[in-house]
C-alpha cells in the first residue's frame, strides 16, 4: 500500500525540499501541501493521509495547535513534528499533543523517509537529540506522586519503561536485560497496555511527568528507534 502524506510548512522551499525526497520513494505519495495549521487541518479532514508532516511554527495556526485538533478527532493521521527546536516548551507541548514522530529540521533525507514508514506502520520514533533535550526539560522539577497505574506493572515492565524514557533502543534495552528483541518488544506492547499510552512518545512523557525516571541517568547516544 502506499502510503499517503501531507506538508505542512510555511516556507515553499522547505515543502518543495520535502516533496523531492519524498517523490523518490514508490510506496510513498505526497497527496497535498498546507502553509499553515489551519490549513493543514482542513487538508487533512478532507484527503485523509496517513502520515502529516507538520512544522511547529507556522502562522495563523502553529503546528502543535494544529496537531492537538488532528488528533483529537476520530480515526486522525500520524504526525511527525518538524523542529528546529525553538524552545524546550514546544518540543514539550509536541509531546503532550500526541505527536508519534520528531525530527530535525536538518536530519537527513533516510531519517525522512524512516519516519514516515514507522510511524505509518502504527509506531513511534523520536530523533535522539529531541529526546536528549526533552529530557534535560525535566532537570529540577520536584517529583509527583506515582500514578496508580504503575502498580500495575511487573517489576521487569518497570524496568523496560525506565529504559525506553532514558532514549535507549530495543536493542539496547534487550542487551541490558540479557534477552531478545521479541521480548523486549512485547514488555513494551505491555507497558503501553496497562497504561492506556499509545506509544513510545506517551511513555517517555509518563514516565518523566511520574517520576518513574528523573533527568540526567543516561542520555540517549543511539540513532532513532521504533517500538
């Protein structure tokens, strides 16, 4: 199947940028181009892509607005949030907004095209610098009291989770614990379960928002990962 995309960006030569590298792919299709997030929202109500792309600072609405109204709506797309990182409030608030993808204006077009195949394939992928970043957002603030929900998990799902908020991948959190990537993926499948989060985006989110993990235990130090 292919997989269908739309641009939003304010500047026409980031989106025609973006629709080369795309165009280059046979399994993927750019089916329209939106300058801001009002007009991305209502190109995407109207064409129903699989995947947007959304830059966060774009006029008349930005991209986190424009996100959280996406994906508030029954049966939304997959977004990947292009930054540049303005502030460390917007990578936050794109977290927070549901966003499953987050790449850097400057990643490379294989960095491109490798988020849009996971994230359409239902999962999520954060650059490591975002999550390096994200992270360091947490530093100083006080600790909250751990939801209820935790206690739901087994001690080695609690594990997994505080390895996937500190950046590491599958297969580094399968080397750490001594076991395979297919059983890493399925504490992982758990861990979103039994915590009602949709992906690898939510629990990084909920495990810093919950002081499962504070900032500054490890920093991410690998390429973007999926679930």
């Amino acid at each position: 199947m292919t997989i269908s995309v739309v641009i939003a960006d304010d500047q026409r030569m980031v989106r025609a940028g973006l629709r080369m590298v795309i165009e280059t792919e046979p399994d993927i299709a750019v089916v329209g181009e939106a300058g801001d997030g009002a007009e991305a929202v209502a190109l995407a109500r109207r064409v129903r892509p699989d995947v947007v792309l959304m830059d966060i600072a774009m006029p008349r609405q930005d991209g986190l607005a424009a996100t959280s109204t996406l994906l508030a709506a029954p049966h939304p797309p997959r977004v990947i949030m292009l930054t540049t990182f303005d502030t460390d409030e917007n990578l936050y608030r794109a977290l927070r907004a549901g966003a499953s993808g987050f790449l850097l204006k400057v990643s490379s077009p294989e960095h491109l095209i490798t988020a849009i195949r996971v994230v359409a394939a239902g999962e999520a992928l954060l650059d490591p610098a975002i999550t390096t970043r994200v992270i360091s957002a947490f530093a100083g603030q006080p600790g909250p009291r751990p939801p209820v929900e935790l206690g739901e998990l087994t001690p080695r799902e609690a594990e997994v989770l505080r390895l996937v908020a500190r950046g590491l991948s599958n297969a580094e959190i399968a080397a750490a614990l001594t076991v395979g990537e297919a059983t890493v993926k399925t504490h992982v499948a758990r861990v979103l379960m039994k915590l009602g989060l949709r992906d690898r985006v939510q629990a990084v989110v909920f495990a810093y928002e919950s002081g499962v993990v504070r900032a500054g235990a490890i920093e991410p130090t690998t390429p973007p990962g999926t679930v």
